[in-house]
C-alpha cells in the first residue's frame, strides 16, 4: 500500500486557505482536492512532471467538478503547481511528499533486478510516465517469460468503412456529432509573433504549451478571437510592463484561460485597470490586498 506523508499544516496553511477562496469551496474540500492529486501522482505521475497530462486530467484526478482550466490556475496561483518556462506543470515540492516512497520503489527495483540477474531469469518491467524502464516494478515475482507468436493462417479480419450510420452521432438528433476544425497552432505563432511585437517571441507551440493552444481554440473555434487577444495585448502598457512590478506579460500567461477572458473583456487596457501607481500607506495596503486575493498580473 503507498502512502505520502500528509503535514498537519496543510489545513491552515495561507496557500491552501487562499486555493479554497479561489475555487469557492470550504477548506476541507481544499485540502481534500490536494491529496487525491498526490495519490493520484503516486501511481500516474511518480516523478512529479505533469507533462502529460492537461487540465482535464487534472480535474478528473482530483474530482473537481468545475471548469478545469480555472483549478490548474487556482493550483499554480497558490504555488502547489510550478509551471517552467516552456510551459510545463510540476508538482510543488513533490520530493517532500513522496520522496520516502520513490525511494523505496527504486530499491525494491535494485533488489529484484540484481535477484533475477542472479537466477538467470528474464525481469518484469513497465514504463513510467516518461515512457521509461523501471526494471521489476510492475510484478510480483519473475515467473513471467516472453513468448513469441505462433504463426497462423487465420484471416485477418478486415474493419469495415465508416458510414453515415457509423459516424459518432448527436444525442437524439440522428445527425453526426459536428467535427471541431483543427487548430492552426502555426498561424496562432505566426499571428502572435507578428502583432505582439513588445512581448517575447515564441518559436514553437509544443507540449504544455500545445495542449494550453489547444484548450484556447476548443472553446473559440476562431482565429479572430487570438487575433483580437494579441492585438488588445500589444496595446496594453500594463502588460508590457509600465506597473510598479516592472512585470510583463508572455504568450503563456496569454494562453491560460483566466487570463485570456481577462484581456479580451477589456480589463488591462489603458485606463481601464489601475496602474498600481497609488502612492504611500495605501497604495502599499492596496497593492498587498491584491496579492493577497491572488492578481494574476
């Protein structure tokens, strides 16, 4: 039975009290949430990297029930993801939580391998999320051999085509189930690098970037909707960095859903979000406040 050590801070701890504020619901719920993601990250994601996995995995490990891009958000917010600069979403301190028992994976793995070197018997293995070998970790002893195929004259059966009546259909209509349009991620590129000229440029739209892309388009199913989204960008001068943070934006923060709705509803351009400019006492509390209640800025 696997297990992960389980701090009795996690309860009162600033960062989960702020994930419940985020996601709207009751700290226990929280804090429930943050444990059948590391349980599930025992089994499917021992290493900690998510890179396989999109925001709907996520949601499903977990058994989240809202919008699953608004819970990686809460999650990265607060700090118990990590998202690296290309994108990818990692496990915050996960050597903390099952650092014990990776350990004791990796030598019951040493232990049967060396026994079946000794006993001259082929291992069991299974490969972990980075398609990787982890040598005896899959079986309970070494009685498993590879067979070959025995050769037969047997027909192969052949899949019949597609027809109408095949076709994925809609719920009590009858009709095909309509085909989503493919996302031109290399005209989304090609759109942000041309328009978003203050802002870094990206030279490709690859793994979590590319599912973060994808996420966008199933939901716009529109060009012009990242057209309009970089075009609003480059004409912000909050996002390019006129903010007392010397922050600005990049085509990743562009892609995450929050923060999209965010710049397409008009909430960065120029004069219509605070600059952060307030002086004294109060804008020191103001700017405090609003960390607080989790900006993403």
């Amino acid at each position: 039975m696997a297990w992960i050590e389980s701090h009795q801070e996690v309860g009162r701890h600033p960062k989960t009290k702020k994930l419940a504020r985020l996601l709207g619901v009751s700290l226990p719920a929280a804090v429930g949430h943050l444990h059948y993601l590391w349980w599930w990250a025992l089994d499917f994601a021992p290493s900690g990297t998510l890179e396989k996995f999109d925001e709907y995995d996520i949601a499903d490990a977990v058994h989240w029930d809202g919008e699953p891009e608004k819970l990686v958000d809460a999650l990265t917010d607060v700090g118990y993801l990590d998202r690296d600069g290309s994108g990818i979403l990692r496990i915050h301190d996960w050597g903390e939580y099952a650092g014990k028992l990776l350990e004791k994976r990796a030598k019951d793995r040493a232990r049967k391998r060396a026994a079946a070197e000794a006993a001259g018997v082929p291992q069991d293995f299974h490969r972990n999320e980075s398609g990787e070998n982890e040598d005896g970790a899959g079986g309970s002893d070494f009685s498993r051999v590879t067979v070959p195929n025995q050769p037969t004259n047997q027909p192969i059966p052949t899949v019949p085509n597609l027809t109408d009546s095949n076709q994925p259909q809609e719920s009590g209509t009858g009709k095909p189930a309509p085909v989503l349009p493919p996302c031109p991620f290399s005209e989304i590129m090609q759109l942000y690098n041309t328009t978003c000229v203050s802002f870094p440029r990206i030279r490709s739209i690859e793994g979590a970037r590319k599912k973060a892309v994808a996420a966008r388009w199933r939901v716009t199913q529109k060009i012009d909707t990242f057209r309009e989204l970089f075009e609003k960008a480059e004409a912000s001068d909050f996002l390019k960095g006129v903010n007392d943070r010397n922050w600005s934006a990049d085509f990743d923060w562009l892609m995450t859903a929050a923060n999209m709705a965010k710049v397409l509803e008009g909430k960065y351009q120029n004069g219509g979000r605070k600059q952060e400019q307030a002086g004294g006492a109060l804008g020191a509390l103001r700017r405090l406040y609003d960390q607080e209640e989790g900006e993403t800025a």
